[in-house]
C-alpha cells in the first residue's frame, strides 16, 4: 500500500490509476455456505463490452420492460471512453432475467469521455429513466453530459438514448451563474472536474436537482454546485449568493454560492457566517438528517473532514443551507486523508439515516460506522473490524434476508468485503464475512451496486472494475432467501388544517425498506386519501431523494381528510403508513364590487358547503342585505370574471362573463324598505332538475362565476347586482 503516496495525491488521482492487481477467477460452483458467486456466463465478456476503465455502474429499468438493466460509467482519469449499457434479457427481450447483453452500439450515442459517474434518473418526468453523466476534464477539457431517454415524451422507443447536453444545461453564461465565463464552453456545459451527480428535490416544488460535485484540477478541490431543475428536465444553477467567480475554485471570503456564509475551508462555525462548499469530493449523498422533510447534504471530502449542509427549507420557507457540520459531527468522525465515500442509511432500524464511512479514520483506510442519535447528530458507533482495506465504495443491501441492512464495499487493492448486520436491542453489530460468503478475487473495484437482478428474490451485486484489463463482475446470490420485508413508512408529514384552495397539497413521508435507496425508489409508492370516510382513492408518489417520497392532495378538497401512504417492494411487500387526519373547510372567493341600491341595501351573495359534483344536493347560494319585498335570483357562467357597468352608467357592475343561466325568479321576503331580504338556491338540485343548463354536465374542477340580480325600480337601468363569488366544482 503505498500510503505516503496515496496521502500526497500523487497516486489515484481521482478514482483511476494503474495498479498491478492478481486477478483470481472462481467457478460458479460456491464454496459450503458461500452466499455470493462470481458468476461469469451471465454477463457479457472480452473488449469492448467488459474489459475497460470502468467507475461506476447504476441500475434501472431502461425499458420498461420489468427488469433490472445496468449502465457503466467508463474513462476516468485514464480517458475517453464510451460508456456502455448491458440490456437484462427478462421480458421484452425474451430471454432468462438476470442475463445480461452489451447493447451499447444501438443505445447509446457514440461519445468517448472521461466519465466517473453514471445516473439513471426521470429527468423530465415523462416516466422514463434519463441519464446523467459525470465528467471529469483531467486529460481534455469537457462537460458534463445529459442522455434524454426516448420514450415518454420524446416519442420513440424507450432505452434508446439521445445525448441532450447542449440544451438540458441552462443559464451558464448568465451574471446569476457562478461558473467563470473562460470555463463555458461554446457547445454547452463548462469545463468541470466532477466524480459524481445526486438527484434530489431540493425545493420541494416534485422534480429533481442536481448536487454536482468536483474534485477540482489535479485533485485541489472545487466547489459543489447545486442546479435547480424548471420541471422539464432543464438545469439552472441556484445561486443566490450572486458570486460569479473569475478561476476555478472559489476563494476564501467569498459568499458560498448556495451555502450560507462566507467560504472558508474546514470551517468550524455552524452558525452560518462561514461555510466550506470548496471540496475535494468524490461523493455526495443526500437525505433527511434530522428529520423535517428537507433534503440535506453530506459533502465528501478526500483530504479534508466531509461536511453535513442542513437545507433550511422547513425553517425558513425559503431553499437555503447551512454548514453545520461542527455542530452535528463529533470530533473524531472523518479525521484521516484518503476518504472515497459515505453512505446514508438506517443501519439500526430506528427510521432516521446513519452513516457508514468508508477511510473516514486511521489507521489508514479504516472505515467507521456512524449513528444517528436522533436529531442529526452523529457519533461513532464503531471501526469495523478488519476495515483497513482500501475501499471505494459502500452500498448497503440485506444479503442474508434478515430485514436490516448490510454493507457490501468495492476494494480498489483486494478481495472485495462483505459485512453482515446483527441488529440486537436497536444496536448494529457489523461483522465481516468476506471469507465465507465472497468470491476470492482481487481486482480493481471502484464501484458497488446491489438489487435482485435476476428476480429469485435475494439481492445480487455488480462491481465496476477498471485500470485497463480488468473486467466487472456480476456476484449473484446463492442464499434463495426470499425477501419477506415489508418497507417501513414511520414518517408522514402532517397537513393544516384551513381553507380549502385551488393548488394540490404536497404531501411527504419516509419509506425504509431493507435495501439500498436507489432501489426502494422503484416500489409502488402511494398516497391514499377519503375525504368524510368514503373510498380511498390513490395517487402516485415520487423518490425526492434519500429515504423522503413526494405526493399531492388534489385540490379543493372540503371536509375531513384521512390520508396515508402505502409502499409495495419488488417482492410484493406491502408497506402502510398510520393514518393522519385535517380539515378543510370550503371557501369560494368574493370578488367584484356590489351596487349600492335605492332604499341604501348591498346585497351579498355567499355559499355553504362544497359544491361537490358526486352529491345531489348539499351547495346553498344564498343572498343577504337585499331591499325586502323585491323580485331577485342568481345566474352563473363558466366563461370567468367580468368587472363592467351594469347597465352602462348604471351603479352596478356586472361581474360574470356571458353567457349565463339565470336560475329561478323569486321574491327575498323580509320588509319593504328594509334591507332583510334574502334568497337562497340548492345549485346541485338546480344542475340535476335542469340537464344541459349552460353546457352541463362540468366536470369537477371547473370555475363558475356568480351573482345575484334584484329589481330596483329607483336606481339606474331598474335594478342593482350583489358583488361575484367564484368556485371551483368538485368530484
């Protein structure tokens, strides 16, 4: 192990450096009590379809198929590659699930670039998995790239790839984006030094941000930039600090771009007057580490402390971060050189997200395992045992069925490592296993990920491999332990009660489930809702990133509402909130100005109840204030709001568009010259006695505008109108 090397940057300068490595191959036959074996015949082999420098590799459903395929980010440091795509030959491809075929050539564009990270994400939410791709421009200078999938929206057939990268980045030449205007290339994007993209939603508005990390030029750090997406798929930099930086790195004293402060590298101060956003990251992660809903960030950082930015969204309303790491990490936490990732997740089962560090401690290369004590403080739990290898990367799976969750890690320099969970009394245990339930190789892993790629119901891996000649390997799971875990919803967000409104609610829970978050993404995650204990009725809810799941009330809701959230895994699982409960009460809007009547009377029109399309009766108009003993009644449009004279020059002001119904003719009783006359009309009985009346049936969600007319034989044109009242129909 060259360690002084290592801890001076000239070896692995990102992720790819050459390395003799002993490469032992096993059979598919496993060794007694083995539980993963290194299955070669399933997978594509020799170059160019497995044999190149590869970083990283993610899973997704490409094609919609029902399967599991795999993408790989390939180049690094050692330079243009293409990246490739191994297409699961379940389903549409009419073949075995969990048998991989290299489709690249007719997938994926033919671009050659030094790629460290690969995403598959629904960018533009169209349904479909998009991708998004880590560049680094250590050897050529390059952007990162977007590869828009094209099905969905786009038309054509899904799993087939367009690269996007000249439109999808946006904004960069703009004085609000903080990239320096040499580093903007002519053809789209900037020159950048990134090892990895995250996709959360960091605003809480349903579509995924970019966390864009970088190392910087020959591993010196640069700034994490976040890019907000506008909901199609399009990314522009969130930047309110206004710095448009002049070089590549930003410099001590400047605001920190997105992060509250002032920049200054390995800040101690949580208060937000200072803030570190200049990293050497090779990794990021997000979620909710303190449990509001938001989305928060863990900064990797190679030479220095990582750092935890808490999103201040809960707090303030307003997107924002601050550094607070001092404040939330313990002091011994991340202390050496040489740190390549971190991962968070619920290592103990207490539905908040620990961390596990890989080289986070000395001796060199050590890992540790770190709590969550509740609040999104962290301290250490323990070293795993026997962690000093030189791992890249951790992902967390439950290999063994037992329902928590374990830790498998890419070693960049041996035999990759498999730690067993014993969770007992709230307590994880981590204990290696790597000897008996590994394959004996020794290659150069740079990357892990878990998911049951071949549908028997345990949970597979692929290592990424790179450095030349080394090929990925596809470690299939021999324990046949099907996966009886329902996920885990202890986590709903409570919503106020108030009036009702024309927006959708959003809505945001929790969801834990015994594998890795990139996976629990892909259950049938629902929020269900019944207003005054009628059916339930179900909407789709979306991963907002880490172990946070985003849905939406529909609009105009009036009465009381239960609402939950049910989870369905891969494996049929099923997964149900408690339920929670509020009020809303309906509320059209007034508008318009009344007329002032002869006798000195302003008659106003009001409602009672919800003018609920599904009930036959039960949504009262009603006028008030009117003269007594006078001839009125209400007419409604569908065409929107209108604010004229009525009659021209008279001292009312129509307020309803035309055309119009006019509903009965009827007297407002009371006492002459008074003002204590009044109207009052059932509009759903109204609708119901009088099929076609103004275009019916509407449908619910449609605005009708109304007013009363009243006879007033003293004022202009002989008649005044009460002031409009809008209202939206509902199911």
């Amino acid at each position: 192990m060259l360690e002084a090397q290592v801890l001076s940057g000239s070896v692995r300068a990102g992720k790819s450096v050459a390395r003799t490595a002993f490469v032992v191959v096993s059979t598919l036959a496993p060794a007694i009590g083995q539980a993963f074996v290194d299955n070669t015949t399933n997978i594509p082999a020799g170059a160019p379809n497995n044999l190149s420098d590869t970083e990283q590799v993610d899973f997704g459903d490409i094609d919609g198929d029902g399967d599991l395929d795999a993408v790989f980010a390939d180049g690094g440091d050692n330079g243009n590659d293409q990246n490739r795509v191994w297409l699961n030959n379940g389903f549409a491809q009419g073949g075995s699930v969990g048998f991989f075929s290299d489709t690249t050539s007719s997938r994926f564009p033919a671009v050659l670039d030094q790629s460290r990270d690969i995403e598959l994400i629904d960018l533009d939410a169209d349904g479909d998995l998009d991708i998004q791709i880590a560049n680094t421009a250590q050897q050529v200078n390059q952007t990162s790239r977007w590869w828009i999938n094209q099905g969905g929206l786009q038309g054509g057939s899904a799993g087939f790839y367009v690269d996007d990268t000249a439109a999808r980045w946006v904004g960069l030449s703009a004085a609000t984006c903080s990239v320096a205007s040499f580093l903007v290339l002519p053809g789209g994007g900037f020159i950048d030094f990134s090892s990895d993209g995250d996709f959360a939603d960091l605003d809480n508005d349903g579509d995924l941000d970019l966390v864009n990390t970088s190392v910087g030029p020959v591993m010196q750090g640069g700034p994490t930039r976040l890019f907000l997406n506008n909901g199609a798929g399009f990314f522009e930099e969130f930047n309110p600090s206004g710095v448009k930086l002049t070089s590549y790195n930003i410099a001590n004293g400047q605001l920190g771009l997105w992060c509250q402060g002032q920049q200054q590298p390995n800040t101690t101060d949580a208060s937000g007057a200072f803030c570190d956003v200049s990293l050497t990251s090779i990794d990021s992660d997000v979620a909710d580490s303190d449990s509001d809903f938001d989305l928060d960030l863990l900064g990797g950082d190679r030479a220095n402390r990582v750092r935890v930015f808490r999103n201040a969204l809960a707090q303030s309303g307003a997107l924002g971060f601050r550094d607070v790491t001092s404040a939330v990490l313990a002091s011994n936490l991340a202390t050496v050189n040489g740190k390549y990732e971190q991962e968070w997740g619920d290592l103990d089962n207490d539905s908040d997200v620990d961390i596990y560090g890989v080289n986070w401690s000395a001796p060199f290369y050590s890992d540790q395992h770190v709590t969550n004590t509740g609040a999104g403080v962290y301290v250490l739990q323990a070293i795993p045992a026997a962690s000093g290898a030189d791992e890249e990367e951790a992902d967390f799976l439950d290999y063994d069925g037992d329902g928590d969750l374990d830790v498998m890690l890419a070693n960049f320099s041996g035999r990759d490592q498999l730690y067993r969970n014993s969770l007992s009394g709230g307590v994880a245990t981590l204990t290696i296993v790597t000897s008996t339930d590994m394959p004996n190789l020794s290659l150069i892993s740079r990357d892990v990920d878990t998911a049951d790629l071949d549908q028997d119901g345990d949970c597979d891996a692929m290592i990424a491999n790179g450095s030349g000649d080394r090929r990925n390997a596809y470690y299939v799971n021999t324990t046949q332990i099907p996966d009886t875990h329902a996920p885990r919803i202890p986590a709903l967000e409570q919503v106020s009660n108030a009036p009702s409104g024309p927006n959708p609610i959003a809505v945001r829970a929790h969801v834990f489930d015994n594998q890795a978050d990139y996976i629990t993404r892909f259950n049938a995650t629902t929020l269900e809702h019944r207003v005054n204990g009628g059916a339930w009725v179900a909407t789709p809810m979306v991963h907002s990133g880490g172990q946070v799941y985003r849905g939406e009330l529909p609009p105009n809701l009036s009465g009381s509402v239960e609402y939950r959230v049910r989870s369905i895994d891969a494996q049929g699982n099923v997964g149900l909130s408690a339920s929670r409960t509020f009020a809303r009460s309906y509320s059209p809007t007034s508008y318009c100005t009344a007329g002032t009547s002869s006798g000195g009377c302003v008659a106003t029109l009001s409602s009672s109840g919800a003018p609920s399309l599904g009930a036959a009766s039960g949504f009262t108009l009603s006028v008030t204030g009117a003269d007594g003993q006078r001839q009125g009644l209400v007419f409604y449009g569908v065409s929107g709001r209108l604010a004229t004279s009525f009659p021209t020059g008279g001292a009312g002001f129509l307020c309803v568009k035309l055309p119009v119904q006019r509903m009965a003719v009827a007297n407002t009783g009371g006492t002459n010259a008074l003002c204590n006359g009044a109207l009052q009309y059932d509009w759903l009985s109204y609708l119901a006695a009088n099929p076609g009346a103004l275009g019916t049936p509407f449908g619910a969600g449609a605005t009708v505008n109304a007013q009363a007319w009243l006879r007033d034989a003293n004022s202009p044109g002989g008649s005044i109108l009460s002031q409009g009242l809008e209202f939206v129909t509902l199911p």
